[in-house]
C-alpha cells in the first residue's frame, strides 16, 4: 500500500523548471498587459492590486526595478484568472486569430444589416442587446443600405461597424 501512495505522490510533484517556466509564462503575460493601452487595460477584468501594479511599472525606469516589479506582478497574476486575462489580450492582439475572427463576425454581422433581410437581421440582434440606442442604430442601418444601394462613400458603413465594435467590447 505504501508503495502505490509514493507512486500516486510523484505523479502531483512538479519540478522546479515547470514552477519557473510557468512563473516566466505569468510575467511575460503581465508584460503584454502593460503594453496595452489605458483604455484596453480598463477592458480586461482583473483585480485592483494587479491594476495598480500595471499602473505602477509606468513610472518605473531602472532595468533592475522593472525586473523586480515583473516578478511581483507575476506573483500577483497567480491569484488571477490568467486564462481569461490571455483570452482578452489576445482579442487587442491585430496579428492574432481571435482579433481576426471576431473582425470578421462584425463584418459579415454589419453586412447581414445592410443585406436584404436587414429587417429581420436588425429585430433579432436589438433582441440579443437591449442596452443599444435603437435610434441611432436604425439610422446608421438605413445610411448604410442608401450608401451600398448607390455605391457612395463607407463613411457610415464604418460608422456602423464602429458601434458594433463598441457593443461586441
């Protein structure tokens, strides 16, 4: 019997190396949090302690302190959701696969609006965000199908795809 509770013990052991890699993983994705702007970071929930050590390193210029600093945030970051910290990140990320598949979403959601069942489109979508200014939504809609149906300039295309973009935020 003793011989299997050692056996089922080594199994949870982790070793010093995966301990410190997994530390470099959390400092790394706190340095990422830093590199984002004031108005990304306010996206990205997390806990104040965390929030005011990102908003410390801006004042922090010694190479040495920032090393430090890193390490404490990624002492902190162990107590956060990190994953979903990462999953955020990622979505500010212009190179990564979620930006892009969620750009797309938008695109193809903004084209359905403007499309010919946009009646349908428009209810269920004002269905599934009741928090959305119904007015002007509408109105960037109908400016949107007049400028495809002439082939004019996307100035409220954009502006249309803009507000979706802040509603999908």
């Amino acid at each position: 019997m003793t011989d299997f509770q050692n056996i089922e013990d080594e199994e949870h052991v982790i070793s010093k190396t995966q301990i410190k890699r997994e530390m470099e993983a959390l400092q790394a994705l706190g340095k990422k949090l830093m590199g984002l702007s004031k108005s990304q970071q306010k996206k990205v929930e997390m806990s104040d302690t965390l929030r005011d050590a990102i908003a410390e390193s801006d004042r922090i210029k010694k190479h040495e302190a920032m090393r430090r600093h890193m390490q404490y945030i990624g002492r902190i970051m162990r107590t956060e959701d990190h994953e979903a910290i990462a999953a955020r990140i990622e979505l500010f990320d212009t190179t990564s696969a979620a930006h892009n598949k969620m750009f797309h979403q938008l695109e193809n959601l903004r084209d359905a609006l403007i499309g010919e069942n946009s009646q349908s489109v428009q209810q269920e979508y004002l269905a599934n965000n009741p928090d959305i200014e119904i007015q002007h939504f509408r109105q960037l809609v109908r400016l949107s199908q007049k400028e495809a149906s002439l082939n004019a300039k996307t100035t409220n295309r954009k502006k249309l795809f803009k507000l979706l973009r802040e509603i999908q935020d």
